[in-house]
C-alpha cells in the first residue's frame, strides 16, 4: 500500500513543530517540491520523503527573519521518536 499524503497539520505534528514553522519549511524551499502536492491553497505532504529530504538538508540553513535581518537556523531533529540518539 502507498503511503497516503497528509495534511500539513499531520507534518507538523510528525516533527513537533509549529503549523507556521512547517509553512516556512516549504516557502524557504527546505521541503522540496517532490515530497508533496499542492491543490489551491491546500498542501498534501507524504511524511517520510520529507523526513528524507530534511534528512539530507544542510544543518544550518541563513533564512532573513521579517526586519529582513539574516539569522541562523538550526535544523535538528530524530525522525524516528522512539530511537534514542
């Protein structure tokens, strides 16, 4: 069975974050366009292709924050929660 796309709230929640934060994620680019679809205004993600794209991301990441100031983002995070690190 093909896993299904979920819907952003779904990602979120995958990786303890914030709504906005994963809305971020794609206007930056960081979830690329493959790991999800996009009808109207409504985004479907399926889960474990953006694990493996954030997965192969860059640890740090210059994003500009909204005084247009750049700023460091640190992406780290255990894709699989019941795995110790």
């Amino acid at each position: 069975m093909e896993e299904p796309f979920v819907p952003i709230e779904d990602l979120a929640k995958h990786f303890t974050v914030s709504i906005s934060t994963a809305r971020a994620w794609v206007r930056q680019g960081l979830i690329p366009k493959e790991t999800y679809v996009k009808v109207g205004s409504t985004y479907r993600f399926k889960v474990s292709k953006v694990v493996a794209a954030l997965s192969n991301a860059p640890k740090e990441v210059v994003v500009a924050d909204t005084h247009n100031e750049p700023v460091q983002l640190e992406i780290d995070f255990n894709p699989d929660p019941d795995q110790d690190i």
